[in-house]
C-alpha cells in the first residue's frame, strides 16, 4: 500500500516525486548553466513549519518560475543555502508542495498536464477566459483545493494571476490569507521574462542572471487587516506596487502588453 499512497488530490506520491527528480534534472542548466540563478535569502525556507505556508510572488512566465523555487526550496532543505549546485538535493524533494494555476492553462499540453500532475492546485479564473475578459463567481471548490494544499503541505501563488508587471493583486489571495492564516512568505524574481518565451519553456536568450529573493515572513492582523490592508502589503512585499514602477522602462511595458494581447492562456 505504501506505493500508492497518495496525496489529498488522488495523486500517487511515488509517481509524482519521479516527476519533481525527472522534471529537476532536465531543467537544471536552465537555472545553472545556459543562464544563471542568483538567490537571496533562502535561508528562511529551512525555518519554516512543515505545513501551512504561503508564498506569494511576483510573475513573468508560465513555468520557468515555479520550477525555478522547487529547485530553490528542495536545495535550501538539503541545506545548500542561496545555491542549487550539486542535482543530489532533487533525488529526495519536497513532495507536499503545491503552486496555484489556472485550469485551462494546466490542461493545454501534455507538458502542462506532467507539470500539474507534479503539483498544480487548478482553479478556474474568475477575470480571464481563453483570452477575453470574463465575470464570474469564484468556485467555492477552488478555494476548498487551497486549503487542502496548505493543511498538507506548501502553496506557491502568483496573485496578480498574470505575468504582466504592476497589474493588481487579485483579492482571492487576500481572503485567503485572512481566512486560512497561513505563514505568508515573499519572493521576488527578475530575469525571466529576458531568458524565457512566454510560457517559460523555451530559451530565448543565454547569458542572462536571474533572480530571487525570498524575504523574511510577512506580518498581519489576520483579525483586523481589511482585504484592502492585506493586498497593499502584497503590492510591497512582492515590488509590484506603482511606487516601483520606475525601474521598468515604458518600453518594456509597452511591449510586455504587446504580448500578452497575443497569448491566449496566463495565469
């Protein structure tokens, strides 16, 4: 029985840790080697309790992020400290670790479908569909999927629920937060979008450093924190507020707005 044990989505752990250790291996020169990965902080991740955290970051491609902290966070375990040398630290990962896309996203491809299968929590967006702007009810299914992951493990989220830069924070994160209370952890990443095609798959460019910083945990009042308090911490934590707008040039969000015309799925 002990081989099909399986996690709070049905998910066989044996299989899904193959996925993490194949999936780790094939993308680790993309992180340390085609292009570099400098990181800050992830000290804190050893730290940190077993279940119940949230980390919340900043976005700019579909995959290339998410992968990027599974490595980041299996390696601090392993107690490499702001550094992923040595692939060892992926034979043994983290398998209650979770990340929050959307459905049609994760449903687009066979690459998309291994990538969920190794630890998407899916959730149907309530702005965006299939590339045109929608308005519906938030699934109450969704949010009970969250609160799986975080009673079983850890849930990274994205909570602007696109790559485009300086775009709001999504309320949904902040009710959750409020209502779940989990230890909330930012990250803040940069150099993706310049290394990466949209979806995070394709090199674009070699040669180019990338970036995360994992920042201390993040404090609230979940009793007294309004959602509108909650999301104005977000906008800081994760550098995504309009008071850092400056550092992009009118360029560059010019034509990171280009292409998100042009693309179909986000999340």
């Amino acid at each position: 029985m002990g081989l099909l044990k399986r996690n709070p989505f049905g998910h066989i752990i044996l299989i899904k840790k193959w996925l993490i250790r194949i999936l780790g291996i094939l993308s680790h020169r993309r992180y340390r080697g085609f292009n570099e990965l400098q990181i800050e902080g992830s000290d804190i991740i050893k730290e940190l309790p077993a279940t119940n955290v949230l980390f919340v970051s900043n976005h700019q491609t579909y995959f290339a992020d998410v992968v990027s902290m599974f490595h980041v966070f299996n390696a601090s375990l392993s107690g490499r400290v702001d550094s992923i040398k040595n692939i060892g630290y992926i034979w043994n990962p983290k398998v209650n670790m979770y990340y929050v896309a959307a459905r049609e996203t994760m449903k687009a491809g066979l690459f998309a479908r291994i990538l969920a299968y190794a630890g998407s929590v899916s959730v149907e967006r309530t702005w965006r569909s299939k590339g045109t702007d929608v308005n519906r009810q938030v699934k109450m299914s969704d949010i009970t999927n969250i609160s799986k992951a975080l009673d079983d493990g850890w849930v990274i989220t994205f909570p602007q629920g696109t790559t485009t830069p300086f775009k709001p924070i999504r309320k949904g994160t902040a009710h959750i937060i409020r209502h779940y209370k989990p230890i909330v952890v930012p990250i803040v990443i940069d150099g993706f979008r310049r290394s990466f095609d949209k979806k995070g798959v394709r090199i674009k460019k070699r040669g180019i450093l990338q970036s995360m910083v994992i920042k201390p945990p993040m404090e609230f009042d979940y009793e007294n924190d309004t959602v509108e308090e909650i999301i104005y911490k977000l906008e800081h934590a994760i550098e995504q507020h309009s008071s850092f707008l400056k550092v992009i040039s009118k360029e560059e969000l010019a034509a990171e707005e280009e292409l998100n015309k042009q693309r179909q799925w986000e999340f």
